[in-house]
C-alpha cells in the first residue's frame, strides 16, 4: 500500500469515527425529543393497535404521559438501538459522501453553479441510501421499541429487547418484515439527504471567510438545513414509520400509496405532519453535530470537505 493509499485509508477512518462519535452524542442529548416526536407521529397507529387508550394533545400532553407512565427512563427508550444503528449510519453517510462526491467531480467554477449543486444533492443522497441498506432492520427495531408502550388492557409491553423484535418480527412476518417501508424510505432518504449535504455544502462555501470556520455560524447554518431538509420529506417519514408499526400485526397497509392513501382519507392532511413541530426542535441536536464534526476534523489538522452533516 503505497502513501496516497494510507493517507485514504486515514481519511475514511477519520471520517468513519468522528461523524459516528458527534452524531451518537447528539442523539443521545436529543432522545427525549426524538421518542416525543415519533410517539406523535405514530400515536394514531399506535391507537388503532391498542397501544394507547387516545391520541396525545400535543407535545406537552406526550411529555407528561411518557413520565407518568414509563418515569424518566421512557424519554431514552431505543436510545441504545438508536446509538447501535446511527454510528454506522452517519459513519458511512460522511465517509461515503465524499467518495460519491469525487465520482461526480464537478467543479463551481469549471462546471457552473447548478451542475455543482445538483453533484452536491445527488452524493449526498446517495450516500444516505446506500447506509439505508445497511442499517434498516436496525432503524425497524429502533421504531418498534420506541413505541412499544404497556398494554392499557393487560398492561404487557409486546418486546423484551432488541433481540425479541428481531425474533418476533421474523416469526410472523420473515425478512420482509424487517425491511417493511423500506422503497419509499429510499425516495425519503434521497430528498432528506440530497438536500441536507447539498444544502450545507452549497451554502458554506459563500459565507463571509471570518464565519466558515466560526461554531456559531456553523451550527445556525446546520439546524436551517436540518429544519429545511426535514419538512420537506417529512410527509415520506410519517408513511414509512406507519408502515414499519404494522409489522407484526394481522392488518396491514398494501404498499406505500396505500399507506398514503388511507392516512389522508381516514386522518387528513395534518397527520403526515404530527410530530413536525417536535422534529424541528430535534434539529438542534443534528446542527450540533454537524458543526461538532467541523470542529473534530480542525482540531485534529484534516482537511475539510464541507460533508457535515447529521439527521
């Protein structure tokens, strides 16, 4: 292996490590929202299953019955699944964006602006489906676990642990089980990730020279990509979670449209939308990251690749 090899195989390292690290941190800060917003989310399903007596008010009403019910631990549960599924998530998404990045190799001033964005968008999304691929089964587990709450009738939880889910879920359902939601995650993950590390990437580099390299600067312009990135697939995130909580169960959605389809009918417009509010607040945590990793790979003298970026 020759010295342009070694130094590649540092940088993928690096990358792996440190935008695992940041983005664990953050999600372990940010677990409480993370378990609000997703018990809003999917409150409707989880009515529709016997797993809630009603459909919280909102995020205080959600807050306040997850304590009362489950104590404090409640607001960190799937955090461990969660940890075990995002380090290798956002590891490979930093780590792998680049690479995709190099494979477009388009230049601002050579190629123009747009071709340049839309090189940005595209490795960026690519880079968040081939993780998908990865971690799946993990991000399944995490969202059954979250959710499973005591039965109000005989006041059983369905899952022991992660473990249990996996057992479970392949008893009545098999592999597919594991991987239900899985297509329209992929179109979810490609706008997400498009336009969170196009976004970011695209924007940085116009900032005023004194504020590229400032915390502050970088954690205001991550948690606006967040915020921007996470509403517009929002909707795709409601219809894949739903259909990953019907795993398991005797009825179940036929597809992703179907899926859509009966939400609107059944809920309206506002139900691909519950938890929004929470997830916005969520983004702090992701902008966290994102600015957390800029300043690991300074500090340790790397070059950077404006890639950063956490969801």
């Amino acid at each position: 292996m020759n010295k342009q090899q070694n130094q590649q195989v540092y940088d993928f390292f690096v990358d792996f490590m440190t935008g695992g690290i940041s983005a664990s941190i953050s999600k372990t800060i940010a677990s409480p929202i993370e378990v609000v917003k997703m018990r809003i989310q999917l409150m409707d399903e989880m009515v529709k299953q016997g797993k809630l007596d009603k459909a919280y008010n909102n995020i205080y009403d959600c807050s306040k019955q997850i304590y009362q019910k489950e104590g404090i631990a409640g607001f960190w549960k799937g955090n461990y699944t969660n940890i075990v599924r995002y380090f290798p998530t956002q590891a490979f998404n930093f780590a792998f964006k680049d690479k995709f990045k190099k494979m477009f190799n388009k230049n601002k001033e050579k190629d123009g602006y747009y071709q340049w964005l839309a090189a940005n968008m595209a490795s960026g999304g690519l880079a968040g489906s081939a993780s998908l691929a990865i971690t799946y089964s993990l991000d399944y587990a995490r969202t059954k676990l979250t959710n499973d709450t005591k039965n109000p009738k005989n006041g059983n939880k369905q899952y022991s642990g992660l473990i249990d889910v996996y057992r479970q879920t392949l008893k009545t359902d098999g592999f597919v089980g594991l991987y239900r939601g899985f297509v329209i995650s992929c179109l979810g993950i490609v706008i997400y990730r498009g336009l969170y590390f196009g976004l970011y990437d695209s924007i940085k580099p116009m900032l005023p020279e004194k504020y590229k390299n400032d915390f502050k600067s970088n954690f205001a312009l991550g948690w606006v990509v967040t915020i921007l990135a996470g509403l517009s697939s929002y909707p795709i995130d409601t219809i894949r979670r739903r259909m990953m909580m019907t795993s398991g169960t005797l009825i179940k959605y036929r597809g992703s449209l179907d899926c859509a389809k009966q939400i609107y009918l059944n809920e309206g417009m506002k139900s691909f939308f519950k938890g929004a509010g929470a997830n916005v607040i969520r983004g702090i945590a992701s902008a966290g990251a994102i600015s957390g990793y800029d300043q690991i790979q300074r500090l340790l003298g790397i070059q950077q690749s404006t890639s950063s970026s956490v969801y």
